[in-house]
C-alpha cells in the first residue's frame, strides 16, 4: 500500500509540473558544411505555474560525420533596450557541441537559452516585449 501511495504522489508530481511547447514551423537561418541552424516561433506553457510564453525557438542539426561546435552571440532588442549589441557582453556569447548525425531542439533535456529567445509573456505578467533580434557571429567549427 505504501508503494502505491509513492507512485501515485510521484506520478501527481511528475504531471503537476508539465512543460510544453508548441513550435509551429522552423525556418533556416544558417546552413555550412553539413551543419543547419533553424529558428521558428512558438509557445512554451507550464500548466503549475499558468506560465505561457511566445518565444522564437532554436534547433541545430548535424548532418556531419564528425561532432561540430556552433557559436554565436543573440542580440535581442526589448524596445529601446538591447541585449548582446555591447560586444564585450558575454551574456549573449553561445556555444554549442552537437554530436556526429544528431539534431538538437529545445525539450526537457536542452532549455537553456541556447535554445530559444523570450518573445513576450503571454499572461502580461513580463511587460517586455521583443521588437527585434538576430543572431550575430555565426561560428562552425568541425571537431
């Protein structure tokens, strides 16, 4: 009994927590040697929290026979603020390995923000609000 009163707390826990996001369609940002870099706008929900979020997200796939590094710096523009455009800034410096044929994208084991650019909230909770972005310095290097 007290083992099917674990799991059930467990499996209540587990679910209480879910994250989700909804990617309508990647487009491509940047393809060398085999390597494609992908952005494409989407949702991202956490239903214990009431969290929902327009975010652009990245993917990174690796067509390759070797493992690749991918580096890059987002400069994102929040009305007049802009973040990563002080290019002594290493807050928006990234950089990535991506393993021999593997495709990267954000889910529950990559969400950092290598993965994705905060769009706006979508609950008015966050008041800023993306008016402009990209991704700088582009770097692919064969390991």
């Amino acid at each position: 009994m007290k083992i099917l009163t674990l799991l059930f707390l467990l499996t209540t826990t587990l679910f209480s927590f879910s994250q989700e996001a909804t990617i309508r369609s990647y487009q491509q940002l940047k393809t060398e040697n085999g390597v494609t870099i992908y952005v494409g706008e989407g949702t991202y929900k956490v239903s214990s929290n009431n969290t929902s979020h327009s975010r652009y997200f990245l993917k990174y796939e690796n067509t390759t026979n070797q493992e690749v590094t991918i580096s890059f710096n987002k400069e994102m523009h929040y009305r007049e603020t802009c973040y990563g455009c002080d290019s002594n800034n290493q807050e928006q410096q990234f950089s990535i390995v991506i393993p021999v044929n593997t495709t990267y994208s954000f889910d529950e084991n990559h969400n950092d923000k290598r993965y994705y650019i905060f769009r706006k909230d979508n609950n008015g909770w966050i008041t800023k609000e993306l008016t402009d972005f990209s991704i700088k310095n582009i770097n692919i290097k064969l390991l």
